[in-house]
C-alpha cells in the first residue's frame, strides 16, 4: 500500500528532519507538509542537521498548502490524536488497527481476483486494471506541534491512532511519534530481517578439536588430574563439552595455549 507521512502546521524545522529520519529508517519516503510556518522548511540548517542524512526524503517531500492537496491518492486516513473527543472516529492502538486494515486489504483483493477470473471466463476478455483497494493508499496525519489535530481534520479520519504510553505521562514529541508509527506500519507490511552486529563466526574443525583435546589429555595427565590407567570418560566427556560450545579456532589456540601453561608447570616442579 501506498504510504504518506503528512504533517500539518509545522512548527519547528527540526521535526520535519526529525520525521525524514524516522521515516527513512523504516523504510518510507512520502512526506507531505501542510502549510508549515517556514516557506523554506525543507532547506533550513536545522532541517537538515535533525534529518541525519535522511537527505533524499527531504528532497522528495512536498510543501502543499491544503491538507485536500496532500491526500491526493490517499483513500485510507490514520488521525493521530490523543486528546479526547465528544465525536469523532474510533481510536485504535496501531498495531491492533493495522492488523485489521491488512486483512481487510488482502480480502478485496482477493475477492478482485476472483472477479476478474469470473470476467476472463464468461467474457473472454483481457483482464482489467485493478482499482479500489488494489491502489488503496494510508496516510498518516500529525497536527502541529502546539495544538496538535483541529477537530475538523480528526473528523475525516477513518482512525484516530493512540499510541499506548504511561498513563500518567503521555506526552510524546513529534518526531518519537513519528517513528512509532512508522515501526509498527513497517512491521505490520512484514518488518526488515535484523542485521547481525558481527560477521558469522567461523568454528573450530573436527580435527582441531581432536588436536586439542590430545594436548589437553597430555596436560591433564602431567598435573596428576588424569590417570591414565583408569581415565574413565573423562575425555568422551571433555570432547562433548567442547563440541556443545562449538569453538571458533581463536578459542582452541588460547585452550591449547592453556594445556602448554599446564605441562610447563608441572615439568618445572619435577
């Protein structure tokens, strides 16, 4: 689904950067701004340094001076409003709604698919474009910073969006609020796999294990732990320890490293 970021009435340059970076970590590019207080917002130094890079959404986003312009395309509107209303629609925890509005996509689109096939077989006609939910698109309202969302723009809204926090302290800045949302549209559309902080870890080899376990079984012996006439299980038992904590080879120097320490002390007290 199309995805649109809109704020309306912006007021500090530094949380429209602030929304380019939250959007662009999640992966979105669409921001709409609806009649800032600064004309040139989008090229303002704390515009810029707030974005942390997130240059090409800046570069990308539109400055429109009515929120009928912003919402061009859009057919599915998320108000984010906390304060509450005498009238107005159902609030919603994001994650819950954006379940559901998922679920309700994918069934019109599958009741298009069904309709089409319908069309191909009785007409044997080419198959038509999709529309409606096909091309559905969300966006995501935020009011200014001060007043937040007039009534009038909540009104239109199929949602008003609460964010679940403190009960006794709410309060969220624009750009938290922001990246909130964007997280749990992101993972709702299916997430980005994690990226691991650390390159894959090379393990240890069969034979080097043998190898080690052989310069251990030397040093154990030499300090009096092992008998060898009556040794036991102890080493079917070191080899399945040392198998379970799948060594890489830098481990297996610093433990054979340990086996030579052994044999030296115990040659240097014969």
């Amino acid at each position: 689904m199309k995805t649109r970021f809109v704020l309306i009435n912006t007021s500090h340059a530094g949380n429209v950067g602030a929304a380019a970076r939250a959007m662009k970590t999640m992966g979105f590019d669409d921001l709409v701004l609806v009649a800032p207080r600064w004309p040139n917002v989008l090229r303002r130094e704390e515009t810029i340094q707030r974005a942390s890079g997130a240059l090409d959404v800046l570069e990308n986003a539109r400055i429109v001076a009515t929120l009928d312009e912003a919402l061009d395309g859009i057919s599915h509107l998320c108000a984010t409003a906390m304060t509450p209303r005498d009238f107005g629609p159902p609030t919603a925890a994001p994650r819950a709604h954006f379940e559901l509005l998922l679920k309700q996509e994918l069934l019109a689109l599958e009741g298009q698919a069904i309709e089409a096939k319908n069309t191909r077989n009785s007409e044997e006609s080419a198959p038509t474009a999709q529309g409606g939910a096909g091309q559905a698109g969300v966006a995501f309202l935020f009011g200014s910073e001060r007043f937040g969302m007039t009534n009038e723009d909540v009104y239109r809204c199929h949602v008003a969006l609460s964010i679940p926090t403190n009960p006794g302290f709410g309060s969220l800045n624009l750009g938290a609020a922001i990246q909130v949302i964007a997280y749990e549209w992101r993972m709702a559309l299916g997430g980005f796999a994690v990226q691991d902080a650390t390159p894959p870890r090379a393990l240890a080899d069969a034979a080097q294990v043998a190898g080690m376990l052989t310069h251990w079984e030397q040093a154990l012996t030499d300090i009096g732990f092992l008998d060898p006439a009556a040794p036991k299980k102890l080493m079917p038992r070191l080899n399945q320890l040392f198998n379970r904590a799948q060594l890489a080879p830098e481990e297996i120097h610093i433990l054979r490293g340990v086996a030579k320490a052994m044999i030296e002390t115990a040659q240097a007290k014969r």
